[in-house]
C-alpha cells in the first residue's frame, strides 16, 4: 500500500454535536463510527463539541454521557482510534482518563490560539497515557503569525506531535492559512494540523492552502456536520485531494455512503451557509456560538446578526456563550428605552 | 481600640494588593511583610511604606511571632502546608488565599460566621468568592439541584500558577459551589480572555431549581446579596435581569476591582483579596469584642 500524503481527521461526531444540538445517540455514533472505520479514516473525534466535560447548562447538556458514546465509537473501530477533545478550563485530567478507560488514543488539547500555556499538564498527560498527543490553537485568526509560532513552539515544548491551526470562526481566507501553516513548517519540528468551518464558502479551499504548505492532519466532517455552517466536508475532501494527486488512504465510495447513508438522515438541518453564519465568518465569532443566538435573537426579540457582529467587536473567545445571552438583554433593553 | 496585627507571607501582586486592602481597615494593623527574595519589588514597597519585611520567608517569620496575630498565606498550595502547620502551632490566625483549603472553604457574605474560631480559613477561589453568593442566594430561596459557574477573566489577570494548575480552579470551586454555595451538585468552568484592552472579570451562575414559580423571591434574594458583596467589593454588579427559562436561571455578573495594586479589570484578584481582607476585619472585630 502506498503511504498516505496526510492523515484525514473526521469530527463529524465532535464537532457535530454542536449542530446536533449535543444529542447524539448511541446509535448515531455506532453507525457513523463503523462507517469511518470501514472507509479507512485513521482517526476520528467524539466527544460533546465543546470537548471532554462540556455537558453543561452553557454549553448544552449531553442527551448522552459521551463515556458512553467513547466506548461504542471504540467497540466498532477495527483499525479506526478514536480521539477526543479537551479544553483546560473546561475538561480536567480525570475527564481524559476516563476517556481512555473508554477507548480513547488519541486527545486533542484545545486553547484559545494565545492560551497554550494552561495545557501544559494535559499535553503531559496525554503522552503519559501513550496517546496520540495534539495541541489545538483556536481562534487562529485571533492572532499574529509570529504568535502562532510563539503557542506552537509551547505546545511542542509540552509533548505535543501535532499542533494545529484552528479557524474555529472560518474566518480565515487561503494566503492566511498558506502563511500560517508555512510558518509553523519553519519554526517547529512536530507536524502540523488545519481545521477549518466553512462560514465563508472557504472550508476546502482553505484545507488545500493547508496541505500544499505541508499540513499532514486535516480536519472534515461528513456532509459538514459541524459548528457554524460546519467544516470541510469529508467525503468531498476525498475526493478533491485525489483529484490532486495526493494519496488520502480513503475510500470514496464508502466515505460518501457513510456520509449519506448514516448521517445525513440524523441531520437536523442541512449546513447552509445562512444569514448568521456568513457574519459569524465576516466578523470573526466562534462557530459554536451559532444556535445560542439564534435562541438568544427570539427570545429577546432582536436581530442575530446585530449580536454576532457586537460579540465579534468584544472580541468574544470560544466558550463565551453566556456572553450571547448578556449581549441580546442589553439590545432589548436598549430597543425598549 | 487595640488593631490585630497582620503579617503577609508572599510579596507578590496578590501580597502587595492586600497590603494597601489591610491599610484601610480600622480593626486590622499591617505590620510585616513575609518574602523569599531581599531583591523583590513586593519587599521593597512593604520596607518603603513603613513595615516590617522578613525575607527568609516562613523560618524568618517564626522568629518574629510577636509581630502577627493573623497571617495571610499568598504563596502556593504546597508551601501553605507546612506554614500553615507552624503558625496554627503557634497560635496565630491564617487565611489561605492558596489552593490548598486546609481549612473550611470561607465566602464572607455566605458563611464567615460559622468558621471564626477555626485556625485556617481557606478563600475558595477568585470564580468562587465571584458567584457562591449567588449560589446560595438561590438555595436559600429554593433547592438548587445543580449549579453551574463561568468565570471569564482577562488573560493578563490569569498568573503563571493559575495557568499551570488551571484543573485547581475547577476542583476547587465546583466543591465549594457545593459546600457553601447549597447546591446539590456543582461545576465550574474557567475562560481567559486576551482581548487588549483587557475585559472586566464576567461570571455567569447557572442553576437548576427544584422548582419554578419562586422566580420574585429568588430576585430579591440575589438583589440583596449584591448589594452584601458590594460592601467589599463595591465594582461587584449584575449585568441585567436574572433570566428564567423554566427551573432554570441564568445569572450576569461583572467584577470591576478596587484598583488598589491591581487594575481595575483584574476583578478576580481584587475579589479575592477583598474577601479575605473582609474575613480578617470580620475576625478581628468578634476577637476585639470577646475582649471587652
């Protein structure tokens, strides 16, 4: 078998939990994580969007315990491992080994893109736990090459393999991925990642950028099923990257019937890039914050567009959801003077 | 009246703040300094203002017993053990802003009065001392059957401890969400955030009530314990209405501090010394007054 040019990561059952609203069943994860496995997906991610422990009132509260979705991800894989993520501040140390307890080898520690160090004992964990170990810089837009390159060098330092640039906004337009991803080439030794959401139609294009200046870890989720209107999609990105002559390890035909045989009938809704998510991309707001202020816009009565703009404008970080709720009172007050 | 005297061991930011809290309080006498480096600013602004500096640390304070009555412990959960040990052999009164909560978790507003005789009194943390008020505004209206709390606090308020040891501030509170706050089951989560200029401190407190219908009566009660926190914390205020959906409650807080050492936007160090300085001036009052 030829080698792989870089290994696909789907977060499908991640990522997705946002726009599941956090309810995955059981099932869904059986079905979905089977089909990865027979596709050929190296690694693929399950836990609630918000990572390991982030069943919670802010967040969402997980329809099911994601230990429990862990280990039915895990029973299916033949030769698929399954990862999970963690965000300090969020998930804790004993979150993670429970995890792995529940099947998890791979984890993938996420900060805010100026934050790595709060992942110091997690990384170290990580490795101690003999897992694939990833360091996640959100928000990359957020900040400078040159600091990108400064929470890198961090991540690395702590044990991290892989570290990756995460346009958690889909913010970010290709020459900024090309110069983010080359620059880390430059500076560090570990691999390097790119996650992308697809809130300006830029997702694929951007996940090229990433692979052309030698990202071997690239994220997708099938039919797109992520935060915002989702991530690159899977099944697609198979098939562009073979286009472009690259070795993805994945079979087409099975990764789109996984796509669209298992997932697409769970969807709640398709991923459309819509009113709000085209703001969330143009102003710079955390993907996951998209169904939050659509509840906060009708409950309160005002536009969602008005608040992601102010939440993009505050400099909102990832896990700020409360910020939603505090922003739309303050507009209902204010349209009510 | 006769002043307790107070001894800071840990001349850092969190010391120094407390120093200038201390020197406002007409119950409580600052009287040294407790370091481990002759060189370090803290130190040099205690000698300045007038005060006794110890800087050989515990070993140097043990010397100079006569200079305490209460001791505040700003350094870290591992040192605290073993000052702690000697001090409450001494005699001495300690208040431990560390993570190590040797002693009873401490919120002034929520719980001062049970724990004044106990040797050690530990500060919770700064997302604690921010939102357990609230908590237990709550439970003592209706059964709170889980509490949750997001604490957001600008980056460059978040020291080189805090981020080291960041699962600390989540064992921590969500016990004491519990222990103090009333309710049932707690969690707690912490953001940081780099925007520049920084962001005030934001704490959100989301509880699960046993039951609705008690929705007025739990405003009043949470509108009655800001107005409690704002007697040592004045920048302490909601930021609009509690939200309701159901038994649900949402709660919006921002903490401007005092801007004593810290500035303003540090709201989670300014509460946590405030809290203590609090507890101490608290303390000293009820100890003044058995005298008499």
């Amino acid at each position: 078998m030829t080698q792989r040019s870089f290994e696909i990561l789907d977060v499908t059952l991640r990522d997705g939990s946002h726009a599941m609203k956090h309810a995955f069943t059981e099932q869904h994860v059986h079905d979905t994580a089977k089909g990865l496995d027979l596709a050929g997906v190296n690694y693929f991610e399950v836990s609630h969007g918000d990572g390991l422990g982030g069943s919670s009132l802010q967040y969402g509260l997980s329809k099911v315990d994601e230990l429990k979705l862990i280990e039915a991800a895990a029973d299916v894989c033949k030769s698929s491992k399954v990862s999970v993520l963690l965000i300090p501040g969020i998930g804790i140390k004993e979150d993670l080994q429970d995890a792995v307890k529940a099947g998890a080898k791979m984890v993938r520690v996420a900060t805010h893109v100026t934050e790595a160090d709060v992942a110091a004992q997690h990384i170290a964990l990580g490795r101690e736990l003999g897992l694939k170990t990833v360091g996640f810089l959100m928000m990359a837009h957020m900040a400078s090459v040159e600091k990108i390159v400064e929470q890198a060098k961090l991540f690395e330092s702590y044990g991290a393999e892989v570290v990756y640039v995460t346009d958690s906004a889909g913010y970010m337009l290709p020459h900024e991925v090309t110069e983010r991803i080359t620059a880390l080439k430059q500076s560090v030794g570990c691999e390097i990642g790119f996650h992308g959401h697809n809130n300006l139609s830029m997702a694929m294009a951007n996940t090229v950028a990433a692979v052309e200046a030698g990202a071997t870890y690239i994220d997708g989720s099938l039919r797109a099923l992520g935060a915002g209107s989702g991530n690159t999609q899977t099944e697609v990105m198979v098939a562009v990257l073979e286009r472009l002559g690259y070795n993805t390890g994945i079979d087409l035909y099975n990764i789109m019937d996984v796509a669209n045989e298992v997932v697409a009938p769970f969807m709640q809704r398709p991923q459309e890039i819509t009113g709000s998510s085209l703001i969330m991309g143009y102003s710079g707001v955390y993907s996951s914050f998209l169904l939050h202020t659509q509840t906060a816009a009708e409950k309160f009565g005002v536009d969602e567009r008005d608040i992601l703009v102010e939440l993009g404008r505050m400099k909102a970080v990832g896990g700020q959801e409360d910020l939603i709720y505090d922003v739309a009172q303050s507009f209902a007050a204010k349209k009510a003077q | 009246m006769k002043k307790l005297k107070v001894g800071i061991i840990g001349s850092g930011n969190i010391g120094t703040d407390l120093m200038y809290k201390i020197e406002r309080s007409d119950a409580l006498q600052m009287s040294v300094m407790v370091g481990i480096d002759p060189d370090s600013e803290g130190l040099k602004r205690a000698a300045e203002r007038g005060y006794e500096v110890v800087a050989n640390g515990i070993d140097g304070l043990m010397e100079k017993l006569e200079l305490v009555d209460i001791v505040f412990d700003a350094t870290s959960a591992k040192a605290h053990q073993h000052h702690s040990d000697l001090l409450v052999a001494a005699g001495k009164k300690v208040i431990d802003l560390t993570p190590a909560a040797i002693g009873p978790f401490t919120v002034p507003t929520v719980n001062l009065n049970e724990h004044f005789e106990k040797p050690n009194l530990n500060m919770v943390t700064c997302g604690g001392q921010a939102t357990i008020p609230i908590v237990n505004a709550i439970s003592r209206v209706v059964e709170v059957e889980y509490a949750e709390i997001v604490a957001t606090v600008a980056s460059k308020s978040a020291g080189p401890g805090t981020r080291a040891n960041i699962d600390e501030f989540t064992h921590t509170t969500s016990k004491a969400i519990e222990q103090v706050g009333g309710a049932k089951k707690g969690k707690a989560i912490i953001i940081l955030n780099p925007a520049e200029p920084p962001i005030l401190m934001r704490d959100t407190v989301h509880a699960l009530m046993a039951a609705d219908g008690q929705e007025q009566a739990v405003i009043t009660s949470i509108n009655e314990m800001v107005k409690e926190v704002q007697s040592y914390v004045p920048g302490y205020r909601l930021r609009g209405e509690p939200q309701f959906d159901g038994r649900k409650v949402s709660v919006f807080l921002e903490v401007e501090g005092a801007g004593d050492f810290f500035p303003p936007y540090s709201g989670n160090l300014d509460i946590m010394t405030a809290a203590a300085a609090k507890v101490a001036n608290e303390m000293a009052k009820q100890l003044m007054a058995a005298e008499v």
